[in-house]
C-alpha cells in the first residue's frame, strides 16, 4: 500500500526485453535499506524489486502491467514517479494507494494559475463514474484533489486538478503537457462501493 506522496523522482537508465520486460531505475534512495522483494510505486504502478545496487533498482514489468499503464513509460530517459511502501506508523498524507493502475487518462491542457498549474485530464467512460469533485485521485502515483468533473457525450469526463508549485517541482508532473498519457488509479473506496450496489441490484433482480 502506498500514499500518493512521491518521495523521489527516479529515472529510466535501462531496459531489456526477458520475456517480461526488465526496467532499471536510477535513484537517490538509500538502497541497503531496501530488501529485494519490496514494492517501489513507480509512477502509480507497484513493482517488486528484484535487483538493486547503490543508487539503482530493477524491476519486472510483465506483458498485462505493460499493457495497462502510460505509452511510453518504460522506456530509457523516462522519469518515475517513486514511493516506497507504507508503513505500519507512518502518517497518511495522501490518500490509499494501491498501486494497481485503473486506466489511462490523457493531458488536454496545463494552464498556470498564480503560480500553480490547472491541468485538465480526459478520462474514459469505464472510470468517469468514479470520480468526483472534491474526491481524491491517483495520477501518474500522485494522490491529488478533483477540482472539477465534466460528463462528455461519449460517457467519458474530464477532470480538473490544480498541482500547487511544490508538487508540480519535485515530482515529474513538471514534465505533463498535452497529450501526455497519465496513469490513473481511483479511491479504493470507489470500488467497493461499486461492488456493493452491484451485489444489491443482483440480489433484487433475483428477488
């Protein structure tokens, strides 16, 4: 489980293709007190490290993890955003994280407000109806407020997020601008009260 507080910002230095794709990212953690077998949330997707040496971890990032997350994330130069694993004790200053990506939303605009930035991000209509405003959200695995919920036609919305300057400069949404892909995770608790209303409409159906 994780927070959505990015504690580092890691960077892509390699990447090979073992069947599963192996990614190696560099990083400023203090990587003796990281035990192989502990999960890293890196840009919102929770992966298991496997490798590590000073300043470096590798990674396994399976076919359906690949297919799940952001284009374009596991390649050389990208930068991640990193957060190691809660916890028992530590404070919850985002919201619960899981570290399992829902969908893939999509940057329409970033606009600087004062000195922060108002990003608006299209969502498809699979996760439009578990965000709302003033909710919390996962994006690229920064826990962030929704500001603003638009409905489109096509049963999909667009979300709007305000990044204040610090988050925008010590994580890499510094580096979103239109038409970047985001990875998107909703509350977990949106998908249990999903899960509730569907077991209560199936037990009225069948009566």
């Amino acid at each position: 489980m994780f927070t959505g507080i990015i504690s580092d910002v890691g960077t892509v230095t390699a990447v090979e293709q073992r069947g599963d794709l192996r990614v190696t990212v560099a990083t400023a953690y203090d990587m003796s007190s990281v035990a192989i077998g502990a999960s890293i949330a890196c840009s919102g997707v929770c992966l298991t490290v496997i490798d590590k040496g000073a300043g470096w971890f590798a990674a396994d990032v399976s076919a359906e993890t690949e297919s799940c997350s952001a284009q374009g994330q596991w390649t050389a130069g990208k930068q991640l955003n990193l957060e190691r694993a809660m916890r028992l004790g530590d404070e919850l200053g985002g919201h619960i994280v899981t570290g399992h990506i829902d969908g893939v939303g999509e940057v329409r605009a970033v606009d600087e407000v004062g000195g922060s930035r108002r990003v608006t991000i299209a969502v498809g209509s699979e996760l439009a109806p578990y965000l709302a405003a003033k909710g919390s959200v996962t994006a690229d695995g920064v826990s962030l407020t929704v500001n603003t919920v638009e409905d489109v036609a096509s049963g999909s919305c667009l979300i709007g997020l305000n990044i204040i300057p610090h988050t925008w400069t010590v994580t890499a949404l510094q580096n979103w601008h239109t038409g970047v892909a985001v990875n998107i995770e909703i509350d977990v608790l949106s998908r249990y009260l999903s899960r509730m209303q569907d077991v209560v409409r199936h037990r009225a159906v069948i009566g």
